[in-house]
C-alpha cells in the first residue's frame, strides 16, 4: 500500500477516535447509576488542537513532508499524554486509542523520512 494512504488512514483514524469517550465514568443520580463520558467534543479547547494535528498529519502524508508529519504527530501524542495525565483511572478507550494512533504515526513518519532521505542521497550517487 502507499505511504500516503496509510498516512491518510492514520489521520482518519485520529479524527474517529476524537468522537469516542476520552474520558469516562459511573455517576449516581438520584438512587441509579449512569455512565457518563467525555468525548473530544465535550472537551473543546486544546481537544480541537488534537482534531487539527490528525487533520494536519493526514494532509501532510499526502504532500510526502514527513518531518511536518512528525510535528503534528508529536503534538498530538503531547495532547493526549495531557489528557491522560488529567483523566487518570477514569481514561477512555478513545483516549487509548488516540495515544496509540499518535505514536504509529510518529514511528511511521520517521521511517519514511528515513527512506527519503536515503533515496536522495542515492539519486545524487547517481
């Protein structure tokens, strides 16, 4: 598969999983219990700065700017450790998701600035 479109999908992925529960937990409410959660777009704020990092990774692996790649990557992984630190034992699966999204994306923009950086240094061998 081409490098951009898992690049492209990466994003996506961060864009679903901004809409799940980052945060949740069980409240009780007059004699029931509820399960409450929190999803990006409860959060507002610095959650939007998430959305536009994984819009932004999307759109830069499609351009092939892998060491931009790896900025957004990294402020995304930077969010959502924030987001971690501050949900604590009440952190969500999308919470998890993301982080786990984040750092795929961070691992696969280095590798392919990697790749391209080695491809130009053959191409001027050459």
């Amino acid at each position: 598969m081409d490098k951009r479109i898992i690049g492209i999908a990466i994003g996506v992925a961060g864009i679903f999983l901004w809409f799940m529960p980052l945060a949740s937990w069980t409240e009780n409410f007059m004699g029931s219990n509820i399960n409450v959660f929190q999803a990006g777009y409860h959060i507002g704020g610095i959650a939007y700065l998430l959305l536009f990092s994984m819009l932004a990774y999307s759109v830069l692996s499609w351009f092939k700017l892998h060491s931009l790649r790896i900025i957004a990557g990294a402020l995304s992984l930077l969010i959502c450790l924030i987001f971690l630190v501050q949900a604590g034992s009440n952190t969500g699966w999308g919470l998890i998701g993301l982080i786990l999204v984040s750092i795929l994306g961070i691992v696969l923009g280095i590798m392919d600035n990697k790749n391209q950086k080695m491809e130009q240094l053959n191409e001027q061998k050459e």
